[in-house]
C-alpha cells in the first residue's frame, strides 16, 4: 500500500484506465492463449452441432434458452417427468416440434442425432455422465462446480483427453468482460505485486418451509433410483432433493462449491493458478444449529498457493473477488468492477470493462455457450476447460476438508495427492454399485 498512499484516487485511476497502452510487451506464459478460437468466417457454427440436454431442471432450462433461441435442441432428459415435460415444452415452443424426450441418461447418449450435451444434472452426477459422454463420442457443456470430489476430476481430465471431446466447464464468469478485466489488469501488474485474495461467496439460503419434511416414498413422476445414482442410498425426502440437494454431502459441496466454482475460480485465474493449486489448506466452519442440513452456513478458508499468494475465502462475506497488491486493490463481482487504493468501499470507483481490442493478454470469450460451440467446430479448448473446472473444484472441495476436518491440509498440485496419508481418502468417495467411476 506504501506508494499508493501518495497518489490520490484519481491519479490512481487514471493510470489504471491506461491500461490498453503498451501491453503487448506483457504477453507471456504457458497459460496465455490468444484470439485463436474466434471463428473468423462470420457463420453461426451453432446451427451444426446437435444438442442434448442431460437434466431440464432449473439451470437445465436456462441452459437451453441459449440453443433454442438457435433452434438446435436435438433431445431433452430427466429424471423426473415434470421437469422433462417442462423442457419438452420449451423445445416445442421454440422449434415448432417435439424432441426426443429419454428419462436414462445413457438412451440420450445413444442417440446418433445428438453430437453433444449439456450437463444440468446436481454434481453428484457430473462427473460420471460427463465421462460417459466422452465415451459416447459427445461434446459436454457441463455445469459447475464439476466435480463431487477431487478423484473424479482427475477421471473427467483423463476422459475427455482420451477421448479427444471439447468440455465446457459451466463457470461462465470466465466468458464475462469485467471479469476478464479484472484478471488482466491484475496479472499486468495494475495493482503491483498481488499478495492476496480475497474471495466472497453466500451463505446457504434454505427454505423454513422444509424444515419438517418426512422421509416419504418418492413422487410417481420421479426415478429415485436414477436420482439418486452412485450417491448412497437414503429414503426420498423432498428437502434433499430439487435445488436443495446443494445441502448435503451426498449430491453436493454446499455454497464452497456451487459458488467457489464462480469467484475462487476468477481468483485462480487472476493468479494465473489454473495449472496447480493451493500448498496448504486451512478452514473453519459453523453449521446449522437445527441440523436441517450438513452444510456449513459460515466457513473461512486460508489457501496458501506456490507463487506466494494467500486466499482467504469466506461465506458469509462481500459477494465477488478482491485482489489486493501492494499498489492498489481490484474489485469484481457481477455486474460490478471496481479499482482503488484499499479495499475500503469508499477507496473504490467503478471502472469500464474493457474491450476485446483494448488489451489481449488472456484467452477471450464473450459467450461461453458460444465458445463452446465455436470450439466444437475448431477442435481447440474453450475459455474453461476440463482442467480448469477441475482444478477451481479441487480448490473449493480442499477447503471443505479443511473445515471438516479441522486439520491443516498439505496439497500436492503436481501429483494432485492430499499428502498426509491419514487424510488422503477424502480425496475420493466410494459410488454406490453398479455404478463406477471409470479411472
Ligand atoms: N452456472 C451457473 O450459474 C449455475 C446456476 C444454477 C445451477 N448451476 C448448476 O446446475 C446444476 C443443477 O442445478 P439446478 O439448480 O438446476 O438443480 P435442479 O434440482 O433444479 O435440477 C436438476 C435436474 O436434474 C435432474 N436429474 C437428476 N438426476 C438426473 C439424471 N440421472 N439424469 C437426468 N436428469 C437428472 C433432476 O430431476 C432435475 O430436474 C448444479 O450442479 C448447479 O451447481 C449452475
């Protein structure tokens, strides 16, 4: 902060704003990607690529807002009938007729006219379905946070390589100009040397009204069973169900996860950490005095990364991701984007996401379902690829270890082992047979 203290906040953002000027020069590092994806042709590649939905839930249906508007819906899936007639409808309104509509997952994958999918499904199905598609020869836009636990991204990594597929991770901040600026602006030394992040993300937001819902036997229109999946078996409770399976250990990381997977993964890509990870791993958690759910409703997580920089994650916190350096401080949220000389709310000015023109120092997407569809045509990996998806969720799922357990934890990001051996099983979980995690 030392020669901020000097320069008056409009000085300092006026320096900042000069940003664009120069910045050729700061092209640097295995982790820079150029314009290279943008289609260069002018035509809309999306109208070749087929496109299944796996789950037409509540960010199912968002999801498939995007292709409908380009009518390229080929096939819709769910589990429950409601939620499959809901996004049956959709198609219908949208593209004039009826898709294919699959209640199992691997009929969809089946499916010669579906080339890709869009995975909507709660996480602890992402990673098998993700893998399964790979196999099947499908392209996958799959949601966020990416992975139930860690050994499963290491699999999702090694499938789509293998299987030479473009995966999407659903984290689309990436795809998002203040963000972008925000990361550019940091790794360009705007703010001088970082030394820490801090990122914020929300506190669970359960609804009273479950609060005494009863086990009972599942709802006709839903298959339990493929719901349920490779989680352990449990009698149906609608409370740990729909939207609320966020809650549980079982489906879910609670909010470390479901928006770690947003803001600790802008922070890993400001930090330019998308090829390794945290070293040390510290958290403390509090829970729900009524034990309605296992999540914490407040944790605070210290991360130590190799390049000397600290996070400290708190739920509970100013929503976003600040990144403070020895000049000055970044500020990013939705919507928002901000620059000062502290972190103090009255230090920080709003200032203008910049353009792609301005400045190309990061790999750019102003679309991310775009991106995917472009890369699908190109073959190149769009802007958040499997290894990044999985290496934000590692991240997230290392700090509700921590806070689990209270333990500190020692992470190995290159051979991406929890290297205390007493600890190392929290790495993995066991699925419920028949289902396998192909390794
Ligand atoms: N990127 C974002 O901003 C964003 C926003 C919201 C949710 N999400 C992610 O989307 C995922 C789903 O969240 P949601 O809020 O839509 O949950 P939801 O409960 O509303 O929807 C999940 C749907 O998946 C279906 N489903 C479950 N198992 C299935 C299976 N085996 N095959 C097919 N369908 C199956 C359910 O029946 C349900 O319709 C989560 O992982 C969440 O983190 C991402």
């Amino acid at each position: 902060m030392k020669n901020t203290q000097h320069l008056s906040r409009r000085s300092f953002l006026r320096q900042a704003r000069n940003l664009s000027l120069g910045m050729g020069a700061v092209l640097a590092g295995p982790n820079i990607f150029l314009n290279e994806t943008r289609a260069a042709t002018g035509e809309n590649p999306s109208e070749l690529v087929r496109v299944g939905f796996i789950a037409t839930g509540g960010r199912g249906v968002q999801n498939m807002g995007y292709f409908l508007k380009k009518k390229n819906v080929a096939a819709v899936c769910d589990v429950d009938a409601t939620n499959l007639a809901n996004g049956q409808k959709a198609v219908v309104k949208a593209q004039g007729k009826e898709v294919p509509a699959y209640r199992d997952y691997r009929k969809l994958l089946e499916d010669k006219s579906v080339d890709a999918v869009v995975i909507s499904t709660p996480d602890h199905w992402h990673a098998l379905q993700a893998i399964h598609a790979c196999q099947a020869g499908k392209d996958v836009y799959c949601e966020k946070p990416l992975t139930l636990f860690i050994e499963e991204g290491k699999a999702m990594v090694k499938a789509v390589r293998q299987y030479k597929r473009v995966l999407q991770t659903g984290s689309q901040q990436r795809s998002d100009q203040r963000f972008r600026t925000a990361v550019e602006m940091v790794r360009s030394g705007k703010i001088g040397k970082l030394h820490t992040v801090k990122v914020g993300i929300t506190t669970v937001n359960w609804d009273n009204k479950l609060d005494d819902v009863k086990d009972s036997d599942p709802p006709p229109e839903l298959d339990y069973d493929m719901w349920l999946g490779p989680a352990p078996y449990r009698p149906y409770n609608r409370a740990r169900v729909h939207y609320f399976f966020r809650f549980f250990w079982d489906y879910s990381g609670g909010q470390m996860t479901n928006w770690g997977a947003h803001h600790l993964d802008i922070a890993h890509w400001g930090m330019d950490v998308d090829h390794t990870g945290p070293v040390e791993i510290t958290g403390q958690a509090r829970y729900d005095e009524k034990k309605r759910f296992e999540v914490p409703v407040w944790s605070l997580i210290h991360y130590k990364y190799p390049n000397g920089v600290q996070v400290i994650l708190e739920q509970g916190a100013k929503m976003g991701t600040t990144f403070i350096g020895d000049k000055g401080v970044i500020y990013v949220n939705r919507g928002v984007l901000k620059m000062g000389a502290t972190e103090k709310e009255e230090d920080l000015d709003d200032i203008p996401p910049m353009k792609d023109a301005d400045i190309k120092l990061v790999y750019i997407s102003n679309d991310h379902y775009g991106n995917w569809l472009e890369c699908i045509k190109t073959r190149k990996d769009p802007i958040c690829s499997v290894e990044i998806g999985h290496r934000t969720a590692t991240a997230c799922h290392l700090g509700n270890i921590a806070a689990r357990t209270g333990k500190k934890i020692t992470w190995d990001p290159v051979k991406e082992v929890i290297t205390d051996p007493s600890l190392a099983h929290w790495a993995t979980k066991e699925y419920r047979p028949p289902w396998k995690l192909p390794v």
